[in-house]
C-alpha cells in the first residue's frame, strides 16, 4: 500500500475525494505566469484589464505570403514560442516576418494582415510587455491600418507597461504634437503626464527638449521660461546645458516677454520696496528697474543651479554603474544588482517620495526577472501608506517573474485575503501548485489560508494536505515533507491525536529523513499515556532501522539511550541497547594515540564513545539529561531560502531546501 492509499485509510479528508486543481478558465483575474494573449482587435483589446488571465498562445494565424519557405519558417517558429513563450529569439523572426506580409498595412491591405498583426505583437508583448521599442512599432502599424486613434491606443498601453521609459513618452508627445497640432489642451496634457512620470529621470534631457520645442514653435516665451525654471532645479546627466539655456533667455529677451503679468508685478514691487536703514531708494527707471529685477532672478537661478549641482553629484556614482537601463532576459551581473540596492538605499534615506518612486520603476525595468525588487518596492508602498497601490505592483511582478519564484504570488495571495477577496486569493494558491506540485511552502499556506478563511476552517484546511499525497508528479522527499506537516497539522490545529498518529504511521519504513522522525518523536514524547514508553520506543526503534546516515543514527541512539534511564521501565533494555552501542575496546599504542589526538574533533560525532578516550581514562559524557532535538529538525525546511536568486530556478534549483540539504524538486 502506498503513501496515498495509507493516508484515505485513515483521512476523512482524503474519503471525501482529492482536491482539484481549477480549470484554466477560471484565472481570469489570477494572473501567475507570464501572459500569453491573442486579440483579434482594438474593441477586445480595451476590454481587457490589467489583471489579464493566463490564456495560452493560440494557433498560428495564417501569413500573408506566397513564399512556401517564409510559411514553414513562419510555421515553426510559432510553434517554437508556443511550446516555449520565452524565446525571444523566435518571436524576433516572427515580428520581422509580420513587417514583411504581402500587401501590408495600408487601406488597401488585406485585413487578415492587420488581425495576424494584432495578433502576434499582442501575444509578443504579453509576455515581454518591457520592451519599449515594439510598442513603438506596433504603434506604427496601428496607424498605417486603422488612424490615429488605434496609435494613440497602443501608445497608451504601452506607457502602462513601461511607465519609466522616457524614449516612449518622447515618441508618445511627439506623435500627439504631429496629428493633433491643432488641439492644444491635448498637446499640453500629454506633456504634462509624462513629466510627471519621466521628468525626474536621471536622462530625461530628450524628453525636456521636446517640451521646451512645443513652446518654442508656439512663440509662447512665458510658458517656455516658466518650464525651463521648473527644469533647472532637477538633478540630471544634462542639468548644465539646461542652466545655460535659461540664462541665455533670460538674458536676451525683455522680461514682460518671460514672465507673467502677476510675476512681473510681483517682483516690481519687491524691488521698489527694497529700503536700506529703513529708507526708501530713489525712484528708478524702468531700465534699472529691469535690470535690477533681471540681476535677482540670475541670484536667484544661481543658487538653483548650485543645488542642483550638488545633488547631480550625489547620484551620479550609482548612475556611472548603470550598464544595462533596459530590459533583457539574460541576468545582470552581481555589481550591477548591488549598485541598484545601494542606489535605492540612498533614495530612500534622502527621503523625496517622487524620486524614490521613480527610481523603483527604473530598476524594475533593469532587473524585472528579480522578486527581491518587486517585494521591496511593495514593502516601501505600504510604508508609505499607499496600498491602494500594492494590488498592481503584485499583479506587475507576477507577469515578470518566473513561475519558479513563487514569492510574489504568495505577497499577492496575502494581500488579497487582506482585503477580502478569498476567491482571488484561493486561485493564486491553486495555480502556484499547478505549476509547481508538491511545492511545500505553497501547499502549508495554503492550508492555513483555508483555515483562516474558509467557513469550514480546519476540514478545509486538511482537504489541502490530503490532496497532495500520492500525486506522481511529487517526488519522495516532498512527500515526506506533506506528511509530516499533514500529521503536525492535524496534532496542533485540529487536535486530533489518533489521526495524526495514524498519518506519521503511513510513512513507517517508507521515510528516511531526519524531519520526519523528529516531529515523529517529539509527537509521541508529547503524548501522555500509559502506553507512553512503548510508543517512544517504537519510533527510536524505526529510526534504527531507517535509511539514515550512520551519524545521525548514532545521534538518535544517545538520545535513546538517555530516554530509557529516564523513562525506561527495564534496566536489561537499557544494558542491552548500551552494549549495542559501546564500541569494542582496542589497545592505542603510543604512535596511533598521537595519530588519533591530530584528528579534528569534529570528525567524531559528539555523544560516540572513543576508544582513545577510554584507554586514556578520560570521563566520557554520557550527554544530555533529556531528549535533544534540535530546532533546526522540527522547523519547516524552507524557513532559510533566498528570495535574490536570479532565474527560472533560484541557487540553481528548488528554492526552498529539504531535510538533510537536498532538494525537493
């Protein structure tokens, strides 16, 4: 009988039927992996949310060309990035392929062109929605296919996926300012959002320039100086010329042309009532008066200017180890990923909200592919009391990182059982563990989820380790884990004794892990009764027959050894054990005592005899007075894994590590 069959023995949970993973339709709003879509058009495309389900890539739509190698090429690489959404390389040969389709994208284009279109750089930026320059292209064909509007739609997507991108924006205001020059409140709202979202980028300069062109070509010098002001105090790559620019308009312009008629007012007036020892100056000309007013504002500017400078210097190490501002699916190097961590460090202690937040969304650009960034910049939005904020950070950073770093999604699970979507939550729970079965730390919250949330409390709870047994996709050593935490599950929560016995029992002769037996001894140590020696000495008995490594046998033995003078009823067991254990006397001579004396001591294990020992006469300790286990075996074996790791498979395999350090899956 295996494990599976033992446990629906004895398991109410289990007689009631396994607990089934959900149909993929019912992720629509539990985003988990990287997202495949394929939109057939503008109306579906702006439908869709942000919390866009987990659709596979669907069949290849059809190419238009009458080159048979272009479609077995075409062909193949679709079926490529179906089978495997992460090569880029693929997807890469498929976009060159779409710019290239017989008949194109004007009016007269066929349209079966523009819905294969769609339908690739849809599923393309699924899955890579990072990748700024193809948003522009895509652009580019909506306009050629369908006008402005449908440009303007896949601009605005994507400013949504890559906020940070200050290359998009530019190419986001520019279009605006060509097709619709005419609208002014448009052209100025469009600039307007993309200062506040790239103006404070260390390289935002393309973006200032083309700002300041808009209020150039339009003769309006007021709004250009007002801007340029506004600029001079950001601390950026260029923040020099910018200074130079605003000294040489405000030295060659009158200022009536520079500043507004309530700002020019407002610093005559200063200056007529500037007093020295409380007396007025004598009335000045306009021409003093300009120029008197014109030397306040270059004071003024230069101080600016010397701030500006200063805090350009701060930052300007981080920036000089920015190698790689972009997004790629290859890692970056470990002093790249310091430099970030030091770098947000900085901001953070300077304290500038908007600073800090933008540099976040810069490097979680560089290094999308790492749960640590995500997880910190969503520990900062709560500290900041914005956690009307968390939900989209969490839904971000589950399209980017790999499925095998299920971190992210368990912060998302969290958070919405925080805030009471239990349905939301449940499915990012079931959809961890349809990518990753037996994951041990998905399945023990899980559990508790349920037996926080669920009005059936612990039976939920219990459905969820009961499911997970016998499953072949999980192998012996995570089925070891499940057990032992189903069993310590069923003692601690539900206080069920007898079913908690009963599933340790099931993996009697089957189990060889150190976990396993010390919460199985420390359950019966724990449990009262008159049977109580029987049952202790029935574990200690299975842990000498197990599999384990000869030391740790030998560690559990002491351990034996020192329940039996304590709680033992016979002293013939106990002699009989000891004589067991006692290792047969050997005579040292003088040059194999100095051999054994140049041995490590750790190389013994610690409550083992040593014969040197006994023929020197020295006191062997007989060890502890009671039963040593130490915390380390009883804890949960994930409790130390790193969350920094790059990739598909943290530290080069399963995050979370197993008893006796090996791995689960």
């Amino acid at each position: 009988m295996d494990a599976a069959q033992d446990i629906a023995a004895v398991s109410p949970a289990a007689k009631s039927g396994a607990y089934l993973i959900m149909d993929k339709h019912l992720f629509k709003n539990a985003p988990f992996t990287h997202m495949h879509f394929c939109f057939l058009g503008a109306t579906e495309r702006d439908n869709e949310s942000n919390d866009k389900g987990n659709a596979s890539i669907c069949d290849a739509p059809a190419l238009t060309t009458t080159d048979p190698s272009l479609k077995e090429s075409w062909n193949k690489n679709w079926a490529t990035v179906k089978s495997t959404p992460t090569d880029f390389d693929s997807w890469e040969e498929l976009l060159r392929m779409i710019d290239g389709q017989d008949g194109g994208y004007g009016p007269e284009a066929p349209a079966s062109n523009v819905v294969t279109m769609r339908t690739v750089y849809d599923a393309f930026l699924g899955q890579f929605p990072l990748c700024f320059g193809y948003w522009k292209k895509y652009s580019d064909l909506e306009f050629m296919s369908s006008g402005a509007q449908g440009a303007v739609e896949i601009f605005e997507r994507g400013v949504k996926s890559i906020s940070s991108s200050v290359d998009l924006w530019v190419h986001y205001c520019s279009f605006i300012m060509e097709h619709k020059r005419d609208d002014h409140g448009a052209i100025e709202q469009i600039l307007e959002r993309g200062a506040a979202t790239v103006g404070m980028d260390f390289m935002p300069h393309v973006f200032w320039d083309k700002y300041l062109e808009y209020y150039e070509q339009k003769g309006d010098h007021v709004r250009l100086f007002t801007v340029m002001g506004r600029i001079i105090t950001i601390p950026m790559h260029q923040y020099a010329r910018f200074y130079q620019q605003y000294t040489h308009l405000l030295g060659s312009r009158p200022l009536k042309d520079l500043l507004s008629t309530e700002d020019y007012s407002k610093h005559e007036e200063q200056l007529k009532e500037r007093s020295a020892d409380g007396q007025e100056h004598p009335q000045m000309s306009k021409e003093q008066l300009e120029q008197e007013m014109r030397q306040l504002l270059l004071n003024s500017s230069a101080l600016i200017y010397a701030k500006t400078a200063e805090e350009t210097n701060k930052r300007w190490p981080f920036e000089a180890e920015i190698k790689r501002p972009y997004f790629h699916v290859k890692p970056i190097d470990p002093a790249q990923l310091l430099n970030w961590r030091r770098y947000l460090d900085f901001e953070e202690t300077e304290g500038n909200v908007e600073r800090i937040r933008l540099l976040y969304e810069r490097c979680l650009v560089s290094c999308a592919l790492y749960e640590e960034f995500w997880l910190r910049y969503a520990a900062w939005t709560r500290s900041q009391g914005r956690l009307e904020d968390l939900n989209g950070i969490y839904i971000r950073a589950t399209l980017m990182v790999p499925p095998t770093n299920p971190s992210v999604r368990f912060a998302l699970a969290m958070l919405q059982e925080e805030r009471g979507e239990t349905d939301l939550a449940r499915q990012q729970y079931q959809a961890i563990l349809q990518s990753l079965p037996g994951h041990i730390e998905a399945i023990v919250r899980f559990a508790n989820f349920e037996r926080r949330s669920n009005p059936q409390g612990v039976a939920a709870a219990e459905v969820v380790y009961a499911s997970q047994i016998g499953l072949d996709t999980i192998d012996e050593l995570a089925q070891t884990t499940i057990v032992t935490m189903y069993a310590k599950f069923l003692w601690q929560c539900k206080k069920d004794v007898d079913a908690a016995r009963a599933i340790f029992k099931t993996g009697e002769g089957k189990f060889h892990s150190r976990f396993y037996f010390s919460n199985y001894l420390k359950f019966e140590m724990d449990q009262p009764g008159e049977d109580y020696e029987a049952r202790v000495c029935d574990v200690f008995e299975q842990i000498r027959l197990s599999g384990l490594p000869e030391n740790i046998k030998n560690d559990y033995n002491q351990n034996y050894l020192d329940f039996l003078m304590e709680f033992g009823s016979s002293a013939a067991k106990y002699n009989e054990l000891e004589a067991q254990l006692r290792p047969v006397p050997v005579v040292v001579g003088e040059s194999s005592r100095k051999r054994a004396a140049a041995v490590e001591p750790n190389e013994y294990p610690e409550k083992i005899h040593r014969p040197e020992e006994a023929v020197a006469g020295l006191e062997v300790p007989t060890g502890a007075s009671a039963v040593a286990i130490t915390p380390d075996s009883q804890h949960w074996p994930y409790s130390q894994h790193s969350q920094t790791s790059y990739g598909y498979a943290p530290s080069g395999g399963h995050p979370y590590a197993a008893p006796n350090g090996t791995q689960w899956s």
